[in-house]
C-alpha cells in the first residue's frame, strides 16, 4: 500500500469526526501525528545505544505509552486526551 493510499484512508477516518473542522484542522493533526510516531522511532534507538538517555517530553506522550498501546485509551478518551492533553501540553512545552 502506497504512503498516499494510507493518508488518504486516514484522511477519510478523520472526516467522520465531529470534532475537526475541514482539511486543514486534519492536514495539522495528521502532520503531528506522523512526527511523534517517527519521533518516538528515534527516541527507541537513542535510548537503547546512549546510557541515561533523558526523554526531551514527558514519557506518557511518546507514542508506545498512548497510541502503541493495545489496551490503552479509545473512543472519546482518546480524542480528549490527544486534543486536550497532548496537543496542549506539546504546544507549552519549553526547550530545555
């Protein structure tokens, strides 16, 4: 399956939601969550190959500890946890 088959379907799931209005709401929402998927890829490798590797955001945003997660958040949970939480807290987040 090509990479614009998987977004387009994306897109299309996205579409059903209440709670984003039009392309560009999706196109920002899907653009961050591509990078903390590919983020959270990195961040594996760097702690597996550096001893005391320090995550740059809080651990419970990474993708393996909400999205990955089998038994994890769904439903509304999920919405307003990734709208409430995550978004607003990545968006404050300060440079160390």
């Amino acid at each position: 399956m090509s990479i614009s088959s998987v977004i387009k379907s994306i897109q299309d799931i996205m579409r059903k939601d209440a709670g984003v209005d039009g392309d560009a709401q999706r196109l920002g929402q899907l653009s961050w969550m591509l990078f903390l998927k590919v983020f959270d890829a990195q961040e594996e490798e760097l702690e597996m190959e550096l001893d005391n590797y320090r995550f740059p955001i809080p651990e419970k945003y990474l993708w393996r500890n909400w999205a990955a997660d089998d038994q994890g958040i769904t439903g509304d949970e999920l919405l307003d946890f990734v709208n409430d939480d995550l978004f607003g807290d990545l968006k404050n987040l300060a440079a160390p």
